[in-house]
C-alpha cells in the first residue's frame, strides 16, 4: 500500500466540479504524464485535444446530453490519430495504405486510452477528480467536424478533470471470480448464477446515492443495456472507415 | 509533483526481470486497481486472465517472438469481455445482436485498457516494472485459441512485471506542439517540417541504449514502419467478426 495505490482503490467518478480553473502548470504536467505513457512500437499514434472554446464545451455538452461538459473543468479529448504519421512516411516518400487496417486504429486507440488513464491517475494524486466521456461517440461524425479532425484521425475519449465538488461513495466492482481467471477462460454459466448477492450490493449503492431514483440490480442493468444501442454508436464504424481507418 | 507523479514520469518499460516471483498479496491488490478503473455505462466489459501455466507463456513467447514472456514476472492478458453480459442478458430473456455491433467492442477495449494501465502504474509505484505485449495480437486467433476464448471475447493487450532486472533510460517522447493542440486540428505540415532536433534526440537515446546496434531516426521508424504490417495483424478484424464482433 502506497498513496498511488490508494489513490487508485478510492477512485470515483466526479461530474461537478467547483468553478476554480486548473492551473496551466498543472496542464502542462498532465500532458507530461499523458506522453510518457507507454506507446505501441513507439510510433506514438495518438494526439491531445484541449477545448478551452465555450462554444465548443456547450456543442459537445448537448451531443453527449450531459450538461455539465459545458461547465467547471478542463476537457480533453485523446484521438487516434494516424495523420501525422502518415504525414511522416509520406514525406520520406512512402506512400502506403497501412494506416487503413484495423490493427493501426487499434494501436492509436489503445496509445490513446493508457494515455487518458495515465492523466486520470496523475490528476485524483493531486486532489483533482474527472469523467470519462465515451459520449463524444455517440455523435463522433459531428464531434470530429467540430473539432476539424482529417483523415486518419478520430475521438476515442474525452475526459473532463477540475476540482471535485461531490464525494461520490465508492461504486462495488464485480466479484473478483467472475472477471478474473487463470491460464484459461471458464465455463462462467455457474459463476453468473451467483451474482444475486452483488445485485443486493449494487441497490444498495444506488439507494445510498440517491433514494429517489430507480434502482436497478447489476443484472437488470446489463439486460437493458442489451437491449438498447445508441443510434449515433451505430455509426461508428461507417464513420471509421470514411475517416480511412478499418478498411480491412 | 508527489510520489505517484514522479513515479509516472519515470516510466520505463522493463523486459529483462529478476527470477523473484511477485507475492499473492500484490497480485491481489493489482486486480483490486484494476477493477476500480473506470468502466463504460458501468458494464465491465473486460476481463482479465493470468497466464501461470509455463506451456502456454512459452507458446504465447513463441507467438509473439518475444522470449522474456517466457521468463520469470507475472503475466496479466486483459480481454475485451462481452461474452459475460451477454449471458446475463441472455439469463434474463433478452436475445440481442447489439454485442455485435463497433461500439460494444470498442467500450470493452477502453474498459480493458484503462484498467491495464492502472495495474501498470501501481505495479511501478511498488518498484516492479513492466511491458505491455502488443504481439498477443499478431496472431490473434492463435492466442483465442490457447486461452479458450468464447464468442464475444478477444484479447485486448498483454502485461508482463515483475522486479526489474535492467535500467533503461528515458525515451524521450515528440516535442508538446507536435502533438497537443487546442480546440482544433492544425495544419501539421509546418510542425512535421520541425522534427530535425526530435530526430536528433530520438537517435542519441539510441545510441546510448545500445552502440552496436542501428540507429534510426524516430522519422525513419515510422516510414519503416509504414512499410511492413505484421500479416497476423492483417487477420484481425477477420478474427473479432468471426469471434461476434464488429459485424456492423
């Protein structure tokens, strides 16, 4: 035990934050974590967006339905991002359609998020809270041009840091042997007849958070997670590919 | 600056490993870390598997070309999961394609590797090192196959720590402008032009990393790099339609 690992074991997701700006010094050592990241083949296939333009935190606000991207906070938003790489090999006279296969935008992307994680941990050490955004997909046609993204570059996530204005309780993670296995994948059919005891766990959580909201068991949750998809989510992989990622 | 900060900025990948095993207790709170990452709409869409067997650390060092994986540390696979929720959904009556669909992919890929970098960042901040193994992905259907992955599962990214046994310098990471903007995607074409002295940085680390060996250019890697993809790559999206996944 640490205070990094204590840090990580109380992380809560913060979604109101006092209106207290974060200092640009602070900025700059996030993005100094965020780079020191680790990189697939150190090609460094991701870059960092700062929205500091109001009109763009109102745009992306009502795109993610979540009006408190508008308010309190610096918003980033990590993109995979190819382009410049491409722009490299191209200016070295190699022109090539690797950047079109999946396994590119999935490099790009997995810089993007170890990087994301990276600043999240760096920022709660400090005292700061933040959100992930996955909404910035649920509209990421119109989130990239917002952002005048070009080809070979997309979102992958936003994450909104500032100063914590709420203390969230600590949300229950699933029982350690449903999510954990060793040398090989289980038949988990048993396992998932024994989640009743972490559904009581979970509505316990969410009546102790708010007792006059709907309170769901884990199972139900995931069931009418299943049975709903965001229209805009199913347009990622349309927009993807007209973006030139994931051709093959 | 504190000791989580500094730990981050002092990140090294570590491949060579001291034949000192990690303790339960450690491996235990590494799991606990990675199940307080932050998840997408709260569905844990990834698992985690540890490779303890010595036959299948042998295969996946063979698979990925990679001989420490085989050696001494602890090796974690993160693995986009979906294959649990859809059998609670499926518990509760609900039949559904919407697994199949980019974006239920795409959140149980963040999901994993958010997770994987909070493991890795405390693993670092009690001294141990480690690596992530893209090249459990160069022959995707191979490592499935070995660990017994049913449909809506795939590996995400591999992790091996352990006790360092090497002292690696800093690599050192592109220049700020090059790769942090703010509210818009600029014309690189002008920064690209300026990557001489990052060029120059990037050949002096290699050269102190290792005399006798090739020192190339972080422009050149890339153009290399643009040059040749790994063909087990190219059958991954083959491999994840083919596993339930990204089929629209």
């Amino acid at each position: 035990m640490n205070d990094t690992i204590n840090t990580q074991l109380n992380h809560k997701t913060i979604r109101k934050f006092k209106d207290q700006s974060i200092s640009p010094e602070i900025i700059d050592t996030l993005l100094d974590v965020a780079q020191q990241a680790s990189t697939s083949s150190f090609m460094q296939s991701y870059s960092i967006m700062s929205i500091k333009d109001q009109a763009k935190k109102d745009k992306l606000a009502e795109i993610g339905n979540q009006s408190y991207i508008a308010g309190p906070g610096h918003l980033f938003v990590f993109l995979v991002d190819q382009h410049r790489n491409q722009m490299i090999a191209k200016a070295q006279g190699v022109e090539t359609d690797v950047f079109s296969g999946f396994d590119r935008f999935f490099v790009g992307a997995s810089d993007a998020l170890l990087a994301a994680q990276n600043v999240l941990v760096a920022a709660e050490s400090m005292g700061l809270g933040g959100v992930f955004l996955g909404s910035i997909l649920n509209q990421i046609d119109e989130v990239s041009t917002l952002l005048n993204l070009p080809q070979y570059v997309a979102p992958c996530v936003g994450l909104l840091i500032g100063y914590p204005d709420q203390t969230p309780q600590l949300k229950p993670r699933l029982p350690r042997k449903v999510i954990h296995f060793e040398d090989t994948y289980p038949d988990i059919t048993d396992i998932l007849n024994d989640l009743t005891e972490y559904d009581e766990v979970v509505q316990t959580y969410y009546d102790l958070r708010n007792a006059n909201q709907r309170v769901d068991k884990f199972t139900t949750q995931i069931a009418n997670g299943a049975q709903r998809s965001h229209p805009g989510r199913a347009r990622m992989l349309e927009f993807l590919q007209a973006q030139g990622f994931i051709k093959k």
